[in-house]
C-alpha cells in the first residue's frame, strides 16, 4: 500500500469543532502528505497555489476540508485542461457550481485530480494505491487514488458510465454517484447530457454521507438504529463476467445482510433493463460526439487516438438509432422503478472483479452501466480483498430519489462485513 491511512472526515471536523486542530492545520498536513506521496501515485494532475489555500474560509462545516477536484470541473483559481492538451492552459473565470459550493462550505481545493480526456477513453498517469502496477479505474481516477492513498479526506468526481462507482472498487473507498443532478453539474465539461453526473468520494459510507449531506443540503445521515430490508440480488445478463473473487464477496455480502436480518430476493434481469444497459452506449457515444464537435472538427489531431476513434463512431450514429436508444432508456428508467416495488435497495457488483493491470486497460463499465442510465442513486461499499490484496466493491442501488435510503443500505453492508 502506498500513501497514508485513510483520512476520515467525520474526525477531522470533530477535531476542529473540538479545538485539537484547526483548518489551516488540517490543510497544510493535506499539502505536505500529497508532496510526500503523490509522485509515485500520480492523483493530481495540479496543485492550487499556497496564497489561494490561505484564502479558504475558517468556517462552515467543511472548513480544514482539503478536497480534491477532478480535472472536469471549472476552478477559477487553477487551469482546468479537462486531461486534453485542446484546453492547455484554460483558467477559467469560475467554479464550477458544485466546487463553489464546497468552498462555501469552507471547503479548500487543494488541487486538481488527473482525469482522462474529457472523461473518455484514454491513459493516465495514476496507479493504484494498492499495487502500483495496477490501474485506479477510469476517469475519476484520480480522485479516488487521492482518497484511497490517504492524501484527501474526500474529492469530487463524475460518472458517465461507471467513473465513479468503478474507481472507487478499484481503490477499496467509499463512492456515491447520487439520484441524477442531485448534485449541479454547472461547470463539469459536459461529455453526455442525459447521463454526466456528478459523483462524491470518501474514506468510508459515514463519510461520503456526511460529505454528500453537506454539499446538497438534505438529510442524508442515517439514525444508529439498524434498518431491516428487503435486498434485491440482482442477476444480470452479464454475470458471466465476473471474477470468482468477486462472486464470492457478493455470495459473502448477501448472507451477512440475511444474517442482520435483511430478506434476499433473487431478481432476474427482464429484457427491458437488458435492452436498457445495451442503450446506454450508444447515447453515450451520440451526445459525446456532438458535446466535443468543435474539439473533434478543429483540434482532432490533438486528440489520443482511442478518443478520436471513439468519437468519430459516435458521430456516425444516425440520429434515427439515437432515438431509439433514448426510447429503450426510458423504457429502462420506468421498469427500474418497478424493481423497487418488490425490494428496498438492490445489491450488485461494482465491477467484474479487482483493478486490472496497467497495461490491460482501465476496466469495464459493464456493471455501472444501467444504474448511470437510469439515474438510481449507487454508492459503492468496499467488500474486502482478493487473495493478492486488491480491493473489491459492491455497488447498493435505491429507487431514483431515494439517496438516503442507498446510503443507509451502504451503511448497513458495510457494518455486516466488518463483523
């Protein structure tokens, strides 16, 4: 393991509010922590200038918070290139809606976090605070290395397809990727309309549900009392995906939520949800193309090739087949409600298996797809390590809106498995 414990936010702010730490304290540890380590992890792709942090609010209940702010988001205090030498050099004039926010909040943006370009389909620098040879997981991931290496208390990410829930297995923390614009996407570089959502990371479900209580202004913190549920195991098409390790940790997870008390119920995936999965790319890959037309038209030899290639596929998308895939989302979105007449959270695999190597890729979105497209709240619970020590996640699912609830179930899982 390479980088620092786990910074928990809970106890930083108990520490300021207590008076054994202050803000600047807190912030100035951050900075030296990512000065000793993230050479090696590489999670940041910008650090903020030290005058800037000075400037951060002594109040508010994120003050002493040093947040890391995936490169997507508009910072007006730091170039924001969104991973893309296009925008090399871009400062914009604002924050982004959600990084304004935290720093209301009291939060300090510490730094940048390195994303792919433009969020899609392309290498980075980071590894894995687990095994360096390993990849962190996709577009996020650079928040997620930055909390899982105990550099940060928390970062702000974004999912389109799996960039949230996905990074976060990968890295063994806790992820939120809440009810579809929960959180402002103002100012996050837009890949997909229908599905970019903006996407929290945190040592551990107390945190990231204090963090996303804070920055959205709902009740989210759940009571002590240990809720009784009705925990759909959801089967999909694409099961025979996943890692023997995986399929043991979710088999292990089921049986410690019936043993809490919790009903299981086995739902099998209907062709709507199947169709709605498949859907999903394809409306990526349309709007991606058209949000980057300028980019691909007037800078695309600037651009890594894979993007490039993605990019040209989703233009030559006619739009005819688009709407039919916004047909099959929606289809997918009613009868993802449906799901929750039978069960009160669904538990699922975040991904199929631990982080790959480096050179074999960032992983498959293949088990995010769905819950992005239907805009379910999903927070990814860490479920223990494979037998040469990587990280493995699952992913608690709620009906659209009911992101307390995904979070009480995450809670819930997470004190199972620590029994």
């Amino acid at each position: 393991m390479q980088g620092f414990p786990l910074v928990s936010l809970e106890a930083l702010t108990e520490r300021i509010a207590s008076g054994r730490s202050t803000p600047a304290r807190e912030i100035e540890q951050a900075r030296e922590r990512i000065l000793a380590a993230d050479e090696a992890i590489g999670s940041f792709s910008r650090l903020v200038e030290p005058e800037s942090l000075s400037r951060a609010s002594p109040s508010g209940p994120l003050a002493g918070v040093a947040l890391g702010v995936k490169d997507m988001f508009d910072t007006f205090d730091m170039v924001t290139d969104y991973g893309s030498p296009i925008h090399a050099n871009h400062r914009p004039p604002g924050d982004a809606a959600l990084v304004a926010q935290a720093r209301g909040r009291g939060a300090a943006i510490i730094g940048k976090t390195v994303t792919t370009e433009y969020a899609f389909a392309s290498p980075v620098p980071t590894r894995n605070p687990h095994d360096l040879a390993h990849t962190p997981g996709a577009s996020s991931a650079g928040s997620a290395a930055a909390v899982a290496a105990g550099l940060v208390p928390a970062a702000l990410g974004s999912q389109t397809a799996g960039s949230v829930i996905r990074p976060a297995a990968f890295c063994g923390v806790a992820g939120f990727k809440p009810s579809f614009r929960l959180l402002p996407t103002v100012g996050l570089k837009c890949f997909s309309w229908s599905l970019d959502t903006a996407g929290l990371f945190a040592a551990d479900i107390r945190d990231v549900t204090l963090l996303a209580e804070i920055l959205s202004g709902r009740p989210m913190r759940v009571s002590e009392q240990t809720p009784v549920l009705r925990v759909g195991l959801y089967r999909s098409r694409i099961d025979g995906m996943l890692n023997p390790e995986m399929q043991a940790a979710w088999d292990r997870a089921a049986r410690a939520l019936e043993k809490s008390g919790c009903t299981l119920i086995d739902i099998a995936e209907p062709d709507t949800l199947a169709a709605a999965r498949q859907a999903q790319e394809r409306i990526q890959l349309y709007e991606g193309a058209v949000s980057l037309t300028h980019e691909r038209r007037h800078h695309g030899d600037k651009m890594n090739p894979g993007l490039r290639a993605i990019l040209d596929e989703g233009a030559a998308i006619p739009p005819a087949e688009y709407d039919l895939a916004r047909r099959a989302a929606r289809a997918g979105r009613r009868e993802t409600t449906r799901l929750f007449d039978t069960c009160d959270i669904v538990l699922a695999p975040s991904a199929p298996g631990p982080a790959p190597r480096i050179e074999d890729g960032m992983g498959d979105p293949a088990f995010n797809r769905l819950w992005t497209l239907a805009g379910t709240p999903c927070v990814n619970v860490p479920a223990g390590l494979t037998s040469n020590g990587l990280p493995l996640g699952l992913s608690v699912v709620a009906r659209f809106g009911q992101d307390a609830r995904a979070l009480a179930g995450a809670a819930l899982l997470e004190a199972c498995l620590r029994d």
